[in-house]
C-alpha cells in the first residue's frame, strides 16, 4: 500500500507543512525535525509522487562546449543509473541569469544542484542555493565561506607538472598563455607554471605571462604573431586550457611557423581537438578526470539529499600527462 504524506508526518510527530518543506528541499526545518521526517521517511519507504519518474537534478554552467561532454555524459549516466533525470542549465558566463535560474530552481521542484566553474562571481547563485537549503555540490569552484560539497582538480599540480616536463627535455625560453586570470582555475596553474620555472633556476615574472588582450582566437594570434615580427620566438608556449593551445596552433599554421621545430606548444583539459597540421599526432597536455568526477559528483549530491546532514566533504582529483606531437622529447632543435 502506498505510504502518505501525512503517515509521514503523523510518524514524525510533525506537520504535512513541514514534511513538505523538508523533501522538496526548502527552507525552515530544523535540524530535529529534519531528523524526525528523514527516520520516517526510511521506516515507511515513502516516496513522493511522481518520484518513480525520476526525481530531478540540475547541473548548471557556462556555455556547453566539446570540453563538457565527458562530464555531461558521466553525469546522466550516474542520474540515470539512480532512476534520476538530469537538467542541464547553460548560463553563458551571465552573473544575472545565473541568479535569476538559481531563484527559479529554488522554487522549483529540483532535489539538488551541481555546479561546474571556478568563477569568484558565482557566489551571488551560490548563495541563493544555500539560503534556501538546496543541497549543492560545487565542481571547480573552491568558495571561501561556502560549507558545502567541493570537487576540485589540482590545477598547480598539473600545470606545474607540464611545465616541468618541458624542462626536463631542455627547454629553457618558456612562456604561458592563460585562459582567464579571473577564475580560480587559472590563477592556480599560473602560479604552478612559476612555481615549476622558479625551482629550476628559470627566469620568471610578467614578461612570462602573456595573457590575450582580445577574446578567442585573435588575442592568441596576436601574441605569438608579436613574438614572431620581433624575431623572438620562445622555445616553448605553455597554455592553460586545450582551446588556448588549439588557437595557438591556428596562429603558428597562418604565420608559418613549424610546430614543434621551431615552438612548442602545450594544452591543458585533455579535450580530443582536431590538430591541423598532418606531422602532429596529438596535443601534448593535462587530461582533467572529468568523467570520474561527474559520476563522483551525482553521487555525492544523491547521498546530501537522502541525508542532508551529511558533513560536506572537499575532494581533489588530479591530472594526467598525455605526451603528444606538440613538444619535441628531444628538446629543442637548437640543443640537439
């Protein structure tokens, strides 16, 4: 026989009201409350209507791109393999849509969001999400303050441990191209690839840090196309995401300048980018774990919902190097 709502509350010694709030995630419910209705819940194997459909749960980040599939597929493979249906939320990089879907959701039916991005100024959605106790979990995206769920990359480790890899086969002119010096992210492998220069005796400071001056593709040429007119190219581009280097190998095909032979290049993702000169094989780079972290993330936030008491945890995932044709593993020319 199907479990009501008010056998729930009558179990718990609670109103139908409270009962309410609590499983559709809203706020008011005290911590004893909360733990008589969740006893209740279990003891009756209650569900609630609909729930057999497959209750819902939404990802939201910024501008779906070929970088998000493996997470996106991981994703909607752990929500499905838990009878769960996945929403996806693009807010295009927009700070007032992402508030304005954070108040949608949180009146809405959503049991629980994750969040993909390390923007300082998601705090304002992220806020909302907490206030109205929406269980949350945040992927790249290391808050001050914020007590919840965190799944992060080690991004100075990975960063640091490309740039050493480069030096390790003798180049010594290395410069880096970031992606976004306003997230997180990048700040984290900008101070991975000094790190990695300063503990092998390298020069370092802002003239190795060659951050676009426009968005895209056009920022990229214009830097390397700068170093070429002066004559002095460097051995090596370090460039903190796969797309950055993408660009970067563009540039070099227009300006004519041989890759490996006479640059260098390295990404950072691990994203499968079609490379367009026929003697590359592949982008050498960082592979983020984005398919175990998806699948760690949904999860996570399916056992915050069952137990929303549960002690937000902070977890680190790290890269992996993926040698490919973008970086001599002799060196470079003039050393050979």
């Amino acid at each position: 026989m199907k479990v009501s709502m008010d056998e729930v509350a009558k179990k718990a010694g609670v109103s139908k009201t409270l009962v309410s709030r609590y499983l559709n995630s809203k706020p008011g419910v005290s911590q004893e409350s909360k733990s008589r209705i969740r006893n209740a819940v279990e003891k009756l194997n209650y569900r609630l209507p609909g729930e057999k459909e497959g209750a819902v749960i939404s990802v939201i980040l910024d501008g779906i791109t070929d970088f998000h599939e493996p997470l996106m597929s991981a994703c909607s493979a752990a929500a499905l393999e838990n009878s769960c249906l996945l929403t996806v939320v693009d807010c295009f990089g927009d700070t007032s849509v992402k508030v304005k879907n954070a108040d949608l959701l949180s009146r809405g039916t959503v049991r629980g969001v994750i969040i993909y991005g390390s923007s300082i100024s998601d705090k304002d959605m992220i806020d909302i999400f907490i206030r109205n106790e929406i269980p949350l979990v945040l992927i790249e995206n290391d808050l001050p303050g914020a007590e919840v769920e965190k799944i992060l990359v080690d991004n100075f480790e990975g960063q640091y441990n490309i740039t050493k890899y480069v030096i390790d086969r003798g180049y010594r002119d290395v410069r880096m191209i970031p992606w976004d010096l306003s997230t997180r992210a990048d700040t984290e492998r900008m101070a991975g690839f000094l790190a990695a220069l300063r503990e092998n005796n390298l020069m370092t400071g802002n003239n190795y840090i060659c951050p676009p001056e426009k968005p895209g593709y056009q920022g990229v040429y214009d830097i390397i196309e700068r170093f070429h007119a002066h004559h002095h190219l460097p051995e090596v581009f370090i460039c903190s995401g796969d797309s950055i280097a993408s660009y970067a190998l563009i540039a070099c095909e227009k300006i004519g300048i041989k890759v490996p032979d006479e640059l260098s290049i390295t990404g950072y993702d691990g994203v499968d980018i079609k490379l367009l000169s026929p003697w590359l094989s592949s982008l050498t780079t960082m592979r983020q774990p984005l398919e175990e972290m998806g699948d760690y993330a949904v999860k996570r936030l399916l056992k915050i919902i069952k137990k929303p008491d549960e002690t937000p945890q902070k977890t680190m995932f790290h890269t992996v190097l993926i040698p490919g044709g973008t970086v001599n593993k002799e060196g470079p020319a003039w050393r050979r």
